[in-house]
C-alpha cells in the first residue's frame, strides 16, 4: 500500500478537518435544533421562477447552456452587477467583474494570486472561519485587529501596519466584512470606511472586501460599499447569489482594478477552466425579467422577524451574565458569555441537550474568545430559533457561578 | 493608484494569459472555421431529458436542490459512478469518491494537495496543456516521458527515475491520460498499464490517471482504467461528465485511495465550500432514470463519423510530407509537419486563411514538438472538417521545400 501520509505538500498537511463541522454532519438529520450552520431559510428560493427560467434557458439557447464557456464568465451577468452595484459614475466596465463559483473561490483565487507563504493578511476579530482557511491554504499568516461598533479599529491597524513594517514583514491586503459582519454582526461606518481607505492608500496595501450580505439590511441606511469609494484600485470586492437568489447555484463575483481582475482570470483557467454557464444564465435571467429586489424585499421580511425572534428570545431565556451583538442584517448573532466558560469545551453538552451553535474561538486569529458563540436565525423556524435559544440557555445557566 | 504586479505571489506572477487562447477569444463569431477547441457537439446533448430532469428536481426537492450541500458531493451519484465505473469486485465505497467542478478542479486539487514548489511531475510528451498549467500554478515542475502506440514508454520512465532518485529529486506523482490521450490520440495498452503499476509500486509514486475519453470509444476493445487495476491506493483518477452528458454543468469526479479523498475534501472546502447540487441532481437524474449508455452509444456514432470524414480529407489534402495519429476514440487528431515548419509561426497565417489548430509545442514539456499540431473533430460540422482542413492543408503546403 502507498503511505499517503508522506505525499502531501506542506500546505496540505497542515490543513486538518474541524472537528465541529463533522459534529454538524452526523447531526443532520437528528432532533438537534441547529443553530450554528450559514443556510440561507429555502423558504426564500423562488423555486417557481427558476422553473419557468430553466425551461426557458433549455429551448432557446441549450446549445451554449450546456456547453464549455468563458473564464470571465457571462458578459450579460456582469454587466447587470455593475449597473446593479455601483452608481453610474463609478467608473468600470467589463475588464473589472469575473464570476466565481461562490465567493469562497472568491476567496481562494484571490490568495492563490496574492499570497506567499508567509505573507501577513489582517483580518478582523472575530472574522469568518473559511475565509482563514483560504488564506492559511497558501500558508498566508493571519493577524486580527479588534472591532468596535462601527467596524475595524483603524487607529489598532495603523499601530500594527508600522509595527510590521519595522520588523521587514509583508502585508498583502486587509480583509474586511464590511456589513453585518460574519461572525460579529457589526457593520463599519461610513467614516471608518473612509478611514481605511485613507489608510490603504497611505500604506499602499489592497483592501478584500466580502460583501454577502450587503441586500439584507433590516432597518437603516444603506453604507456604500468599500469598492464604490474607491477609485484607485486598492480595493477587491467579492459578492454572491447565494443570500439573495439561492446557493444552489454557486454563482458570485469578484470586482477590482483590471490588472488583478485579468491575473485571477488566468488563474481561474487553470483552476476550473469556467463555471457552469447554465448557472449564470439562471441567474441573469431571473434579474433581468424577475423582480430581484422584490425577492430581496421579501427575503429581508423573513431574516428580519427571525432576528428580532432571536433577539427577544435571547433576553427571555440567556443569563443576565451574557451579551450579544444586535445586527442591522445579516445572519448572525454573536454571544458572548462570562470569561470562565468554554464555549468549545460545552459544546458536546449542548448536542446533548440538542441544539448546536458555533464555538467562537476559532474565528478570532489571535486565538481569544473562548467564552463566545456565533448563533444564526437564518435556517431554523422561528419555533425552533426559541426552543434552541431555550436550551442553550439552560445549558449555560448550569455554568454561571453565583 | 495601487501597483498591481508589486503584489502578485511568485507562483501567480509566473502565469501568463496564452496568446492562442486570445486569438480564439477574437475569431469566436468570425468566419474562421476552429480545429482548436475540444468542445463536444451540442448535438450530442440530451436538452429534452434535462429539461424535464429541471422541472422534476425543482418540483420534489426544491429546497435541496438550491441550497448549500456537502463538500464530497451527492451521495447517491458518487454511488452510482463507483458501480457504473467499477466492477462489484474492486473494493470501494464512498470515502473513495469525491465530486469537482470539472476535471479541470480535480487536476487543481490534486495539485494543491500533492505539490510543494519544486516538486517534479511526470508527464507525457506531448500532454494535456491545461493540466500542465495547474500543475505549474504550484510550482510544480513537468518532465516529458515518450510515448508510442502503446502509451508512455515505461522503460524510458524507468531510467528517469533512476536518475532523478540519484540527483534526490522528488517526484510526487505520473499524470497520464490513458485513453485517447489529449493531444496525440493515443491509447495506452492493458499490458504497458500493468508495467506502469508495478513500476509506480517499487518506487512509491503515485498516477493520476485523467480519463475523460474513457466511453468515446469507436472501435476495438475497451481497456480496464488504471484506477480499476490498482488495489492499493496508487491510482487518482479523474472522470468527467463533459464528454458523455454535457460541460455546461461542471460535473466531475476523482476517485482515490480514503485518504488522499479525505484531504482532497478538506482542501475543497476552503477552495469553493461545494460544487451547485442542483447540477449534481441532473447529472444522477439522468443517470438514474434516463439511458445514459445509448446517449453515449449515440455520442460514439456521432463523434466515430466526425472522425472519419476528418481522416479522409488529411488524406486528401495534407501534403504527403505530413503524418498523423488515426485515434480509436476521444476528440482529437495530431499532426507531425516536416520539422522545418513551425506551426506557432505558421498560426497567422492560418488565420487568415480562416481555419484554426492548437499548435503542438505547448503540449510538450521539454519544449519540442514545434512541427506538430492539434486538430480536433468534435466540435465543427463535417463540412466545415472538410472545409478547414482544406484551408490548412492549402497554408502547409505553401511552405513544403520541394
């Protein structure tokens, strides 16, 4: 027999499956009230558009439907986004959009273009747990800059931007969550996003923005995005379906200066040569002859009353000990209990007690937040979100120490 | 303004856009007849079937359908692949399998997982280009091994690895497309495929297999993959509904020994989270309820005729200086010009006389094989076979010394 063992590339080895995501996978089908997975609520999908879009697609253009396509990605597709996204004297054109199949290859086709081992990414605290794992896929090492309400602290990162530059070390770009950030439900202000740019500019460093939650907002103004304000090409801007349409498809997008959009296209090439055609076209059809704002509207009705459900909830059931973020959109709560739990160490007791969330330490780069929890409303029944919130609750009241 | 080129990784700045594929980008609506891409004919795809396939999948399992689903792909079609594929005696199950976006992401995967930068690939000469490139977008470096009617010389392969064991060079893994081999046409034979076994078995390396002719066969007898051959974990092999079905789904697989599949999972789920189950439902609708084998039965009809006309007119117009190979399946023919001609050289020139070829010296690793070129059937009509090899065999004959 090969000792496989022995074949991996450095990289490879150091990625090890999490422990919690298999946890998730036996659970599935179980009694567990999970809140822990990013699924969007089905009740969303509009199933019945998609059908008539399907059969349209198929008797009219199945020849190029089912066949190879480009690399770049549907020319139609990308330029609705870039009417759809940016103003239009944001100046762009199709050199600075490439489709991607769902924006965690987004992400992996960014730090496949930019990152050596060893280059520095910074990140927020707390900050999405697959993103890290696509920078640490191409060994890039990641350091976390703490947020407050509006965002990033940009005073932290200027601190840790001379530091760095002091010790010779090389930052490729800051990776930000710039609304209802995943997990911490925090969205940077208007100003701070200015601040960062500023700041880029002045360190000369590219800014990743992740933007899949951008449409869901529950209430408020909208924040233009990092990309809208940028006019120089610091900043790379990912963007999805999955929250707005259906992840079915797996069809997002990145958007950036034409140099770095044309490298990823090569890149892409060599990765998967083009993804499904037969996906994008579902997708511009539906926002070229549905009502995709209309879906929009309706689908931020349903996260809104589950938010608020969990939020009412949360105070019904969670100890006085306890806090939590109270996000304007998105997907997530994020729970913070006394320092002495372990949020990783009660998980198996909450599985008993059948509801599942996502320990929050893994998400923190500097390895803290041991005592939090990202809590998501956007899958369960809102009958569901109050019976998990119920548990959970108990099961933590068992740990608070009077 | 941000500088772009100061930031690429190393790996990344080594990849440059390939010309030829710029060139067939401009001459796509043209009037220039294409030998170059290995599109399947769209005739060959079952439109009506998929379309009632959509509506069937849209109305039962909707909520499914749309949404995220797991990182090794549907269940059920990884089962059906490993008994459609395999006989009831090889033993598997569904740790062995694994579904990808194309093949084109399984020879990324395996690539990311296997290759430190340096680490050496074995290759065929010629070989199968965009493989080689995923291969370099790891650094991995290609060496070239002979072919002849039989496949890969494996006494030749023999004396490489002598010697590159004695320079201590690593060799990580031998890629071969076993059938109908993409560019030369070759197929490799039952008895030099069980000398490559024992070969990779006393030196301890593994073969990835890429087998994406493997039912376009048009005569003879079908020959068992390596992959069914090999009961100890030595063979990835890579297949691919794009040749049987249609590309426009990205519906792929790689099979392997449990723990190369193990990690291959893991390194796709920070590559793109999964593949869009929606796709993945058609392709094992199909296979389950539809005649996946008389579409392929049909496809052979088609493709074995294609073949044909375009072996009669080489005949008839390419000057007797030239060869070529008479392939027994697949999508491509290969041909050898006197060596004083260059067909990369000659490509404008073909151009203009409105018919384009791949030229051969990027499928080969050593740098050779500049008199050669790819010529393939499986996209243009018959006519338009007849018509564009007229036009080159017109443009060759030009440069023929008499």
């Amino acid at each position: 027999m090969i000792n496989t063992e022995e074949f991996y590339s450095i990289l490879a080895s150091r990625m090890k499956a999490s422990s919690i995501r298999e946890i998730l996978k036996i659970i599935q089908n179980s009694k567990v009230i999970s809140l822990a997975g990013g699924m969007p609520d089905p009740a969303t999908f509009p199933v019945e558009e998609i059908k008539e879009i399907t059969q349209k697609i198929l008797n009219q253009k199945s020849a190029q439907a089912l066949q190879y396509s480009s690399t770049e990605g549907l020319k139609e597709l990308r330029e609705f986004l870039l009417n759809y996204l940016l103003s239009a004297n944001r100046k762009v054109d199709l050199s600075n959009i490439i489709i991607t199949s769902g924006s965690q290859q987004g992400l992996d086709l960014v730090s496949k273009v930019l990152l050596n081992p060893g280059d520095l990414v910074i990140v927020e605290l707390p900050s999405y747990l697959a993103a890290l794992n696509a920078f640490r896929s191409y060994g890039g090492e990641t350091i976390g800059i703490p947020m407050d309400d509006e965002g990033m602290r940009v005073d932290c990162l200027r601190e840790t931007l001379i530091q760095l530059n002091k010790e010779g070390k090389k930052v490729k770009f800051i990776y930000t969550i710039s609304n209802f950030q995943n997990p911490a439900g925090v969205t940077m202000s208007l100003s701070r996003r200015k601040e960062l740019l500023a700041l880029v500019k002045e360190f000369k460093l590219f800014i990743l923005e992740d933007n899949p939650y951008d449409q869901l907002r529950f209430e408020g103004e909208a924040i233009p995005s990092l990309y809208s304000l940028d006019e120089e090409g610091y900043v790379i801007s990912l963007g999805t379906f999955s929250k707005i349409l259906c992840p079915g498809l797996r069809v997002a997008w990145i958007m950036g200066n034409k140099e770095i959009i044309e490298k990823i296209v090569i890149m892409k090439q060599a990765t998967d040569l083009c993804s499904p055609i037969f996906n994008q076209l579902i997708a511009y059809e539906y926002c070229s002859n549905y009502n995709l704002d209309k879906n929009i509207a309706s689908n931020v009705e349903i996260y809104r009353k589950k938010r608020d459900v969990m939020l009412s909830v949360l105070n019904k059931y969670f100890p006085r000990e306890t806090s939590w973020t109270k996000p304007q959109g998105g997907f997530f709560v994020f729970a913070t209990l006394p320092e002495y739990i372990d949020t990783d160490e009660m998980f198996m007791d909450s599985i008993r007690a059948e509801v599942a969330y996502v320990s929050g330490s893994p998400f923190f780069a500097d390895g803290k937040g041991k005592n939090t929890m990202r809590l998501s409303f956007c899958y369960p029944s809102e009958q569901d979100i109050e019976e998990g919130i119920r548990r959970l609750g108990a099961v933590i009241k068992e740990r608070i120490k009077s």
